[in-house]
C-alpha cells in the first residue's frame, strides 16, 4: 500500500514543482513552443466558426466580468477558470488537436488551457509555460499509458478523466504551491473527473467539453487545495481511485509507478502527434490512403464505385460502430468521426478543412459513396502505438487497388516539420487575426521569453 509521500499523485506533484527548464532537452523545450502554438491557432479557428463563436458569446454573456485570462478570438479578459473551460474546449472543438497515439490523450486541450490561463493570472512568463507543458505531458501520457486504451473501453475519454488530475497540479504549481498543496489538488480533482463516450450515440458535440471541463475542474481544484480542502494522495491507484472506477484497471496503478520512474529519462513529448485534418485522428491515415488509390484511378481514367476499410477493433469503437451510422452521418460533428463519410471526401478530392467539417450540409456525393464503403476487424494492426489504414477501393471496371499506411503522418516515425505546423498555425490564427499579428504571434511563441498577447487586432 502506498504512503501519501509514495503515491502517484505526490510523485507527480514533486515532478511538477522540482522539474527546471534547463533540465528539459532543448528539442523537447523547442517541441513545446510548437505544441502551444499550435493548440493557440487551433483554439483561434474555432472561436471563427458560426455556431462555436456562438456558443462562446453566450457562455461569456453569463460569466462574471473581471480577470486577467484570455479567451481565445474574444478580447475582454476572464477569470482564469473561465478561460481553461472556454479554450479547452474550443481546442478541442474541431478534432484538429494533438495526440499521444499509445496513451489516446489529447494532450495539449487539457494542459495548454489551465496554464495559459494561470499564467496570465499571475503573470508568469512563456518560459514557465513552456515548462508546464512539457510536465503537463509527461504526466498524462503516463497516466494513459498505465491503462492504454482501458478508459475508451470501458466508455470514459483519459484526456478529460486523467487530464482533470493532470490540470490541477499544473494549475496549483502555476500558482506557486508545496508539493503538498498540489497533490491534493490532484487528489480534489478527481472527484471532478468526467467525460463519456455516449456522445458517439447522436453525433452530439459535447466531446468538446472533455478537456474544457477537465481544465476548469484543474483551475477550481487548486483554489480548493490553496483554500484549505485536502484530497487523497491515492486519487488514481486507490481502491476507489480513477482506475478502478474509470477503467476497470486495478493493477494500473503499479505500471504508473514503473512510468514514473522513467520521468527525466525518457520525454514522451518527442511522441506527440500533429494533426492536419480536423476529425478524429483514426482517420487521417485512411484519408492518406484513400488519396493515393484516388490517384492511381485517375491515372486510369476509372471511376471509384466502392471501398474496404481493415480496422482496429480499438480505433472501431470511435469511427466505425455502428457502421450503418456511420455511412449517414447526421452533421458535420457527427461526420468527424464517421471513417466512410471521411475517406468517402477524399477518394472524390473533396476537402477535409475546417469549413467543410464544420458548416454547410453534408456533401451528398460523398454520403453516396459512403453507402458503398465496408468495412471489416484488422487483427494486425499495431494500434494504438500506431494509427495505420489498409484501404482497398473498387473501379467501375471491376478492377481492385489497395494502399496501406503504417503510421499516420504528424506521428513521431513520420514527424512533421516546423514548416507544415507552421502553414496549419498561420491558415487557423489568420482567420480571426490580421497577417501581420499572426506573424508576430508566431515569432514571439517561438522564440521569446514574454507571453505575447493573444487578443485579435
């Protein structure tokens, strides 16, 4: 049995008070920059979509005036809780987010929000931004890898039920609290904790939420711990702790202990994915593929009247049951997370950008298509470690072509450059900020030691 100076939460807590920015590699700091950028920008395109910017004004209509915090594509500033649920959740909004693909967290909506937001409250520079997220990092890929894929097994998303433990310590050492203090806002936190996959039922957005709510629960638990509330130290291990009620996974526990033990050796950072198409990140491998057997149909001069899909029984859950749904997605959210609508739009070279998955109805040659998609279990897959596709399509002649990807692009085997993660942060900041700001946006996140300002000229 754990002691409350040997259990996760104060290891983590230590991990997060004691970890110095110089001795974080600097390749692991330099991807940190990228990944804040990247959330920033992320967070600024869908605070231009209609029905978000919408949602937001409303929400913002009903929140108590006053703070420091910014909310992204809003100019008044906010509380500090109000700001983590608000871009938590609007990073998340768009499925266009990273990914730690072993873990399944999504890591930078529920680390990126909570710190950003304290740090404006209490003025502390990028570099101790920078910091956190690498810490935010380590941190929740551990608690994902402890249990991979156990939490979506068992209907719960690790990004907002782990991701509310990892908020609060990232939220309470922002504000500058013992080691103590942190842990039991950790411990507070998952008392928090949320986040269901029933969305999936009606193509309902609230999977938005998940890293909002988490990142918001983080800022709350640290006013609760700072104010005098303990929490349990065995918050993830315990009897009663997030795994055992969230996955099922009573021995989860003790491979955390073993993760935690290789904090500072090992950098899970340098393992986050990229995303360059907003839906859910199973997919992007099959629209890779889908655009290469297009291709060669064209090369042909043949017309693709039909489609195979091999898919992992874990990736399944999310993007393929059940599959007479998903052919007919509902809307646009629902359509982020249907794989035949998806690779329906790429083998027709239609876009997958953030207007086409977020206003307008669906394309009814694609949802066409989509009828004529199947769809069977892929045994072999690698999954999660990778997200992979084996897609084979049929011409209208009868001929059959095939195409596999391993590994999704954006992924550590397959990184992305800084001059694709750039071209993604300047296409989404530009549409609510002028070229000139978005420019010096991006400079300033790369390069400098002061927090710029993210209030749209």
């Amino acid at each position: 049995m754990s002691t409350a100076t040997t259990a996760a939460a104060w290891r983590m807590a230590q991990f997060a008070r004691l970890l110095t920015l110089q001795a974080i590699p600097h390749d692991v700091q330099m991807l940190a920059r990228l990944h804040v950028a990247d959330a920033i920008g992320v967070g600024l395109a869908a605070s231009n979509v209609p029905s978000h910017r919408e949602f937001m004004a409303k929400l913002l209509a009903q929140c108590p005036r006053g703070g420091k915090s910014t909310v992204l594509g809003a100019k008044d500033a906010v509380y500090a809780d109000t700001a983590a649920l608000l871009n938590g959740t609007s990073i998340h909004s768009l499925e266009y987010d990273d990914t730690h693909m072993r873990s399944i967290v999504h890591g930078s909506a529920v680390i990126v929000p909570p710190v950003l937001a304290v740090a404006q409250e209490q003025g502390l520079p990028l570099s101790e931004v920078l910091r956190l997220t690498v810490v935010g990092w380590e941190l929740l890929v551990r608690v994902g890898q402890a249990a991979a894929g156990a939490f979506q097994r068992r209907g719960f998303q690790v990004t907002s039920v782990g991701g509310a433990v990892v908020a609060a310590i990232l939220a309470t050492a922002a504000r500058g609290a013992d080691v103590q203090t942190i842990a039991r806002a950790a411990g507070i936190a998952g008392s928090q904790a949320s986040g269901i996959f029933e969305f999936l039922s009606d193509g309902s957005n609230v999977k938005a939420l998940h890293p909002g709510w988490a990142a918001h629960a983080g800022v709350w638990a640290a006013s609760l711990a700072m104010s005098g509330m303990t929490g349990p130290a065995s918050v993830l291990e315990g009897k009663h702790g997030i795994y055992a009620a969230y996955a099922d996974d009573r021995s989860a526990g003790d491979r955390l202990s073993n993760e935690l033990d290789s904090l500072e050796d090992v950098w899970t950072l340098r393992e986050a994915a990229f995303k360059f198409h907003p839906c859910c990140h199973y997919i992007h491998p099959y629209l890779e593929a889908a655009g290469q057997l297009r291709e060669q149909a064209a090369g042909m001069g043949l017309r693709i009247v039909g489609a195979h899909c091999l898919v992992a029984a874990g990736a399944g859950l999310v993007i393929a049951q059940p599959w007479e749904r998903k052919q007919a997605p509902r809307d646009t959210n629902d359509a982020k997370y249907s794989l035949p609508y998806c690779v329906a739009l790429a083998l027709l070279n239609l876009p997958t950008n953030v207007g086409a998955m977020t206003t307008g109805p669906l394309n009814e040659q694609a949802l066409n298509l989509a009828a004529h998609i199947s769809a069977a279990s892929w045994e072999e897959s690698g999954f999660p470690e990778r997200f992979g596709a084996d897609v084979s399509v049929t011409l209208e002649n009868g001929a059959i072509l095939r195409a596999s990807v391993p590994q999704v692009i954006g992924s550590a085997q397959r990184p992305a450059t800084v001059e694709q993660i750039q071209e993604k942060f300047l296409n989404n900041a530009g549409s609510v900020m002028p070229p000139l700001q978005v420019r010096t946006l991006w400079d300033a996140l790369l390069n400098d030691d002061a927090l710029p300002s993210l209030i749209p000229a």
